[in-house]
C-alpha cells in the first residue's frame, strides 16, 4: 500500500503548508488577534486537512484493495475489507 512518488511530494508539501498555517494560528493566539481572524483561519486549515486526508484516500484505495483481493484465504479477505470499510465509514462520519 504505497502512493505513488508524485502523490507522495504533492501530500508532503501539502502537510508542509498546512502545518504552517497552524503555526501561524498559534501564533495569532499568543498574540491576542482578533477571534474572527483565527477562526479564519482555523477553518482554512481544517479544510486544507480534508483536501489531504481526500488525497490519501484516493491515491490508497486502490492498492489497498489489490492487495486485499490477493488474500488466498476467503476469511481473510472479508476481513480485512470490512476493517477497511470501517475506517473509511470513520474517516467519513458516515
């Protein structure tokens, strides 16, 4: 279950930024900023962390599933689908 090297550089810079943006966030409350403003931007982050978590996902799923489906054994595979269908149904809040 690898992504893929681009995929890979892409997600790093990604988290490389967001954890920027969270350090500016810390740094807006330890200078009293106005709430608005760091709500702002807390929102900026989370949705910075979706878009992430949507790419992990979607470089993910389908070698996660190859390498279900080469289970020999039945049980196995049932298994591990349905430990993967939770974490996606977690992930999701479905």
């Amino acid at each position: 279950m690898e992504i893929a090297d681009k995929a890979k550089e892409r997600t790093i810079y990604s988290l490389k930024r967001t954890e920027g943006q969270i350090r500016g966030i810390q740094k807006m409350i330890s200078e009293s900023r106005d709430c608005i403003d760091v709500l702002n931007q807390v929102d900026a982050a989370i949705g910075a962390l979706s878009r992430i978590e949507d790419n992990i996902l979607h470089n993910l799923i389908r070698p996660c599933i190859e390498d279900i489906l080469k289970e020999k054994k039945r049980a196995e595979r049932e298994e591990k689908l349905i430990e993967l269908l939770e974490l996606i149904r977690r992930l999701r809040k479905i």
